[in-house]
C-alpha cells in the first residue's frame, strides 16, 4: 500500500463506522420501545469520528488546499459525490448533536442516518474502479455497508441502556456471521477470475493480515457475544482493529489490470 | 526516448512504457513488444472519475488532455484508468499522462513518439477509416474494456520465419 492511502483507510472506517452509529442509534432510539441511550455523547463521538476522518483524508491529496474543488464534477465523478454526502451528512450529525434533548428529533435522525447510507454508497462507487477487475463490482459497497453494521453495533453499545444491549448484540451477532461468510468466500471467488482478478484472490488466501482480520477481527468477537449474550467491552476495540487490517487490505492487495500488460488477461 | 526529450519527466514517472509480450502468447522471447501510453478513449474513466475537472476530450480529435494545474493529486484517475496510463509526479505531487501532443498536432506536427519511432511502428490513424485486416483493437495482452473504448488498433506480429539448415 502506498503511504498515499493510509489517510484513505482511515478515512473510509471512521466516516462508515459514524454512519453505522447513527443509523442504529436512529433505530434504537425511535423504532425501539424504551429508554433512549447516551444519545449525546453517541452523535458526539459519530462527529468527532467523521471530523478525524475528513481531517485524515486531506492527507491522502497531493494538494490538501484544493480539497474544496472536490466537488466541482458532480455530474459524473462518484468522488465529487462521496466528498458532497459526506460533508451533508457530518452537518446533519452536528445538527443532531446540538439540537439533542434526550434524543435526537425522528425526521432528524432517520435523515442522517440515509444521508449516511447514501454517502457509503458513493464511496462504495468510487472504490470500485476499471483498474481493480476484483473490485470493479459492488463489492467495495458491501464491504463498507458491513464495516458500518458491525462497528456501528460494536460503538453503539457503549451509549445503550441495559435494557436495549439484546438487540444490539442481536445486530452485532448477524453482522459479524455476515461479514465472516463475505470475507471468506470472496477472495475464493476471485480464484476463478482471469489472471489479474486471480492474483489479487491469491494475493489475500495467502497474506497474513487477511488472516488476522478474519481471526481477530470477526471469528473472537462473534465467539465473545455469542457465549456472552451480551458486547463486552473490549470488543469493539478489537473489532475496530479487524476492521483496520481489512482495510489495508482492500488497498494494498487487489491487483492492477495494467500489472499484467503482454500477459493473458 | 522521444517522449523523455519533448517533456523531461521525472525519473520514474513513464507516459509511454515498452511490454515485452509474454510467452504465453507469443512464444519467441524479446521479439514482440506493445509500445502503449494513454489510449485517448472514446469514454475516458481517467475523465469521468476525476473531481476537480482536470481532464477533457478535445471535440475535433477526440484526445483527452490532461490540465496538470487544475489536478489536486487525489490519485483516483491512477486507480481507475485499467490501461496504466495517468501516473502520479512525487515531485509536483498531481497526476500527468500523454496528452498526445495536442501543441504539436495543433502545429500540424506529428506526436514526438510517431515522429521518433525508427521502424514506423506509431502511427496516427483515423479509426473511423481504418480498415486493415490484421489489426484488432484487443490483441491478446492488452486488457479489453469495451465500456471504455480505447482509441487504438493494433496490427498483430507476425511469426518469424524459421530457416533451418539441410543436413
Ligand atoms: S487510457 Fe486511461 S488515461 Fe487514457 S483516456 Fe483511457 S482511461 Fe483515460
Ligand atoms: S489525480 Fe488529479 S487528474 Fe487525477 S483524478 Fe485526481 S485531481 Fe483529477
């Protein structure tokens, strides 16, 4: 991976891990019957989340000055677009923070929560170009749909009343058994592609973080909350990790069509 | 060559890059090669994905020009472009690529790649026209995208001739 990029992996896990908070904090504070939570200090830490990420994803321009240009080609570029639904959605969040009295107001909270949506998948669309054949497809989105649910749910319950943690450990659970069967039939998939698509596959069977992304970052938590029935502290933490390997994954192990020029593809 | 003398890129940052083709396809080594920089698509992903605007497609012959000062180096016309053809200038930190020499083509001159190849292996076509039986616009070796539509057109190599003495 280029050091061009660590900025990015930083950037795509905090904004997606913020858009699972507030998407199952809209949930649970409004679709649930209950208490509400720690809604504050929750879309306290979903801004603050999103501001460390749109900080970190200056540092991945040549030109960090410019930033504001980014969304001049929205007409076409899905970057333009991520760069416009991500700023939308950090306002709708900082909106929600201020006007906070207990909870969050519904129609505020459900229209961040899409917003958040929408904006993943346009960073799901831009991390899905012609160079990459293995993620010239909608798997980038369903990575990143998967990294919201489940550090979403992990963040998530730290702001949620004993009463409520079920169902979070309920999404955490599902989440997780997801995420584990996605990571690991994927590259397996990518085996039976043409020579480039088969490289990159090759190139995640056979690399340790993709392993240790699988061990610690899904197969521990999803073990802990299943025996524990509930979220222990320490896994979110963990899962956050997992979520980081994957991602250093995603940038540095998918092949460029253009590494096997005068090759079969 | 012609390319380093007309630009002077930094070391290391290739606009046009020589692929020796791989046994697997042509099976005398170090006899057949593809001389590729950017292929001027007819639907330029370099264009379509970059978000400050820095690239357009000229109307009157299609080239897709680079505007290196508008470019913010976010790198993501490097990661989309499948043919390798925009690369990034650690130096000036943005993006460049062939531009096709669109001031010499305004000039009425040829690109200096055309014009320096010694065995006449570039050479300006217009698509549109160019008919020849030989030629193909996705040889083996060269990654086909069809929703791209690279300018190009390849004559495929010829087998060499084996002379073998009579004993
Ligand atoms: S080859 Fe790449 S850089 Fe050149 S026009 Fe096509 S997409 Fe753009
Ligand atoms: S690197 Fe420059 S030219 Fe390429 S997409 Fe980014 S801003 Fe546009």
């Amino acid at each position: 991976m280029s050091e061009m990029e660590l900025p990015l992996v930083i950037f795509t896990v905090l904004s997606q891990t913020a858009v699972g908070l507030v998407a199952i904090s809209a949930i649970r504070q409004h679709a649930a019957e209950g208490p509400a939570g720690s809604v504050r200090p929750e879309w306290m830490t979903a801004a603050l989340l999103l501001i460390a990420g749109l900080v970190a994803s200056l540092f991945h321009l040549g030109h960090p000055l410019g930033a504001s240009l980014a969304i001049k080609h929205l007409g076409s570029a899905w970057l333009s677009r991520e760069a416009l639904g991500t700023g939308v959605f950090t306002a709708l969040v900082i909106a929600g923070l201020l006007s906070a009295r207990g909870r969050v107001n519904a129609g505020l909270s459900f229209a961040a929560a899409v917003v958040g949506l929408i904006a993943l998948f346009f960073t799901g669309m831009t991390y899905s170009p012609p160079g990459f054949p293995a993620l010239n497809n909608v798997m980038p989105f369903v990575f990143f749909l998967l990294t919201a649910a489940i550090l979403g749910a992990g963040f998530a319950s730290y702001f949620t009343p004993a009463e409520k943690m079920p169902l979070i450990t309920r999404i955490l659970t599902v989440s997780l058994i997801v995420g584990l069967v996605v990571y690991l039939v994927v590259p397996c998939l990518w085996l039976s592609g043409g020579t480039v698509m088969r490289q990159t596959g090759l190139n995640y069977i056979s690399s340790p973080l993709y392993w240790a992304r699988i061990i610690a970052g899904l197969i521990v938590p999803l073990l802990a909350v299943w025996r524990m029935k509930t979220v222990p502290a320490w896994a979110p933490v963990l899962v956050l990790a997992g979520e980081i390997m994957g991602r250093i994954a995603f940038f540095s192990l998918a092949v460029h069509a253009s590494a096997n020029m005068g090759g079969i593809y | 060559m012609a390319c380093k003398n007309q630009y002077h890129q930094e070391n290391g940052v290739i606009w046009r890059d020589v692929y020796e083709l791989k046994e697997e396809i042509y099976p005398h080594r170090e006899r057949a090669f593809y001389s590729l920089a950017c292929n001027h698509c007819e639907n330029p992903t370099c264009l379509n994905v970059c978000p400050v605007v820095a690239y357009y497609k000229r109307d009157a012959d299609g080239v897709v020009v680079h505007e290196q000062d508008k470019c913010i180096g976010c790198g993501n016309c490097i990661r989309s472009c499948p043919y390798g053809a925009p690369r990034y200038n650690p130096v000036l930190k943005r993006a460049e690529k062939c531009s096709f020499c669109w001031q010499r083509l305004d000039d009425g001159r040829k690109p200096a790649c055309v014009l320096g190849c010694p065995t006449d292996a570039l050479q300006i076509v217009d698509l549109a026209e160019f008919d020849e039986a030989n030629a193909v616009q996705y040889p083996a070796g060269f990654p086909r995208y069809p929703a791209l539509n690279p300018s190009v057109s390849f004559r495929l190599p010829a087998m060499p001739k084996m002379i073998r003495r009579k004993l």
